[in-house]
C-alpha cells in the first residue's frame, strides 16, 4: 500500500507571507506596516525567512529533519476566487480546465487497490474533492461517535429485491459495500488504542487529528486521510486570528507527530497542508490581506527530508500585487504521488519540478 498521505486544507486562502516570513527583507516592512510580523517574533530558520513564533511547537520537528517547507507553490494564471481556486487544486487542473474527478483519484487510475479494504480513502471534513472518483471508494466521516452510531444502526440488504432492474441492483450493491465498510471501521476504531498525547477537543481540527490517528492505530489499509482547518479569510483584523489559527495548527500537528512516533506509525505517514491560495502583498486598509496567489505548504512525516525548498518569491518583483510562484503545486503533488504510492503522474505538467522531500 506504501504510505499513507494526511491531507491538511487550510480553507479560506492561509496567508504564507506571515507563515513564513521573509523578515531579512525590507519591502516586507513597507508592504505590511500594520500586520507585518514583528523580527523578535520570527523563529528563524536560515538567514532570510523564519516560522511565525505561534508555529514554536513545529520546531523540534524542523530540528529533528522531518519538516520540508515548500515556498512559493502555485499555479499560472492564479484565481482568486476561493470556489474556483480550491476547484483547481482538489483536481490538479490547470486555470483553463475544469475536471471533476480528484488529484489523489486521478493518482490511481489503472491501478489496483487491495478490495478487502472496502475503504481507500477517509475524510474527515465536508470537501471531499480530492478523492472523488471512480477508481477510490471514499467515505466521509466528519465525526467518529456518530459515525459509529451510524454504522451500529445499518443492516444488510440482501436478497433479490432488485426486481430483475439493473440500475436498482447496482446501487444496493453499493449501499451493501459501503455497509460493509462502515461495519469494518466500526470495529476497527473500537478496537484501536487511544492516542498516546491527548488533542485539544475544543477545535474541529484537533479532534479530526484525534480520529485520523485512531484510524492510522487501528491499520485501516487507506491511500489517503483528509481534515481541515477553517477561517484564514483574513481580510480584516487579522493578527489575532491568523495566529490563533496558526497555534492551533502547530499544536495539532505536533501532537499528532508525537503520537505517531509513540505508535511506531511515523515513517508510514506523509502528513501535507495546502490552501486555496495565498495572500496579497501588500496588507489592505482594514488591517488584513486580501485574495492573493502563491504561499508555502508544509511536509512533515518520518520519510521527508526537511528543509527549504524551492525560491521564496520576489517581493520586488510582483504580479498584478501578487507573488509569483516558483513551484508548481502539481509537481508537489506528483512528488508525493511517487514518495507515497510509487506512483508516476505529472498531473498535465510538460515539465514537473521532482523536488527530493520525500525519500
């Protein structure tokens, strides 16, 4: 099966300039005089860019060499529009195209996956595009006790209700796969150890980390994980709720680290966050950034290799107000499409960047 993957979407457009802050250069300060990081406040981690100082609990994996900031990752012609731009990296479309199935689906195209399973893919929040589909079966499951308050309550269809219709036959065969499937999670999550670090319960993210962990315990045999963390809309007042947002991050993810390390599950695990673009230069008049383009995405697990990678973006140097990318967010992807599963996809990319994070 390989590794499995932890899809961590930072929904609303997370603002990467002050994720990752170039705090060695000046127009940082002139674009951002109001919500600009503070240099004291920046955990530095070469002599240019530096962690915002609510990211602190991701630093003892920075230290230990398992955590690979990719910077400046996008797309050309970026969208601003969250529906669209979200759109765009769920399907790992180009800015002209509009596809319907997932990245992670596509991914595993004329592949076989083990049928005992019953399950490939489990998320954990309500965007489930990245894994939809014909070649994954995917389930959403927003909440572990109702989920097994559900799966306690489904019976089996059986027989031969279908009435001789193929259509009504085909969809009760799926109803009783997806039965099945509830039923085998059920059991497995009863009999799945507690995390070792207890997840702070008062955050929707905490608590998916809490059951993902439970599912990577129980060896639920899936290709990919799915949660998500809301509310970087930041277009006002944003210093207190960015870094809210950014503590709750780092604190999860920490813990799930830590707990994946304890369960000896650390190797098996790519853990990988993306947004639906970055924010704009320049901070707007209401003391908050608006719909941008290109931001950094984190890579953490036992098989990355940490770092830096690629070019942070010119400051000097911008499109339209907006930073250039200079990594292509499918050739991250086809970067763990391989890491991950051994797969080989370019994801319509004539010349895909492989970029060496993971081993």
């Amino acid at each position: 099966m390989g590794r499995i993957l932890l899809l961590v979407e930072l929904k609303g457009g997370n603002d990467g300039l002050n994720t990752l802050v170039p705090f060695a250069d000046p127009r940082y300060r002139e674009l951002r005089p109001g919500v600009g990081i503070a240099r004291e406040r920046v955990l530095p981690l070469d002599e240019k860019v530096g962690l915002h100082d609510k990211l602190e609990p991701l630093m003892e994996s920075w230290k230990a060499g398992d955590f690979a900031i990719l910077q400046g990752v996008g797309y050309p012609y970026p969208n601003r529009s969250h529906f669209r731009s979200i759109e765009i990296w769920d399907t790992a479309s180009a800015a002209s195209q509009t596809l319907s199935e997932g990245w992670i689906a596509q991914a595993f195209q004329a592949t076989s996956l083990p049928k005992g399973a019953a399950v490939d893919c489990i998320v954990a929040d309500t965007n489930a595009l990245p894994a939809t589909g014909p070649s994954l079966r995917t389930i959403v499951m927003q909440d572990a006790e109702s989920f097994l308050r559900q799966a306690a309550s489904m019976k089996e269809k059986g027989g031969s209700a279908d009435a001789g219709n193929p259509a009504l036959r085909h969809v009760l065969a799926v109803r009783q796969e997806i039965n099945a499937a509830a039923a085998g999670l059920r059991d497995r999550l009863r009999a799945a150890p507690a995390p070792t670090h207890a997840y702070n319960q008062d955050n929707g993210l905490g608590r998916q980390l809490d059951l993902a962990t439970r599912l990577l315990a129980a060896k639920v045999q899936v290709v990919a994980i799915k949660v998500a963390l809301g509310g970087f809309d930041t277009h006002a007042n944003q210093a207190q709720t960015h870094e809210r947002l950014l503590g709750i991050l780092a604190a999860g993810l920490a813990t799930l680290r830590k707990n994946l390390i304890a369960a000896n599950l650390w190797n098996d695990v790519v853990v990988m966050t993306y947004s639906e673009f970055g924010r704009r230069a320049r901070q707007n008049a209401s003391g908050g950034t608006d719909h941008g383009s290109a931001a950094p995405q984190f890579v953490m697990g036992g098989s990355v290799k940490g770092g830096l990678y690629g070019a942070y973006p010119s400051l000097t140097d911008l499109q339209d107000g907006d930073l250039k990318h200079t990594v292509d967010f499918r050739s991250v992807f086809g970067t763990v499409a391989q890491g991950c599963w051994g797969l080989q996809r370019d994801f319509g990319l004539r010349q895909p960047q492989r970029l060496g994070f993971l081993a």
